[in-house]
C-alpha cells in the first residue's frame, strides 16, 4: 500500500482491494452452503407445519357443529 498522492488510484487498485476483502467471506459462505441451505429448509418446513397447526385449531374452535334429526 503506497501513497495515493504520488500515484492516482486506478481501476485494477480497486477490483484487486474488492477482491482480497470480500474473496474470504466468499469462500466461508461456500464451504457452509449446505447448512444454511438446510437450516432454512427445516425453519420453513417448522413454520408452516405451525401454521398449518395453528390454522387447524382456529377452525375447530369457529366451526359450528350442527345436527340434524330426523323425526
């Protein structure tokens, strides 16, 4: 790393910093892609089994059982 005044920064400079700080947290989201990826499969299935449960019980507790007898 030189001084900037006596060089101008230049296009390459940039994509070469870019690079060297985002190349590492690229490489740590790439080695645990599989976990995040079933990590958020499993919370989605959680959440909508809940839903589903919760759904469920709403409609028993707002349904109206009615009989009917026939004379």
């Amino acid at each position: 790393m030189g001084s900037t005044a006596e060089q101008p920064v230049t296009r390459e400079d940039l994509e070469e910093e870019l690079r060297r700080t985002i190349g590492g947290a690229g490489e740590k989201v790439e080695d645990r892609k599989v976990g995040i990826v079933a990590g958020v499969a499993i919370a989605g299935g959680i959440a909508l089994l809940a839903a589903y449960l919760i759904g469920r019980r709403i409609g028993r507790v707002r349904s109206t059982v009615v009989e009917i007898r026939r004379i």
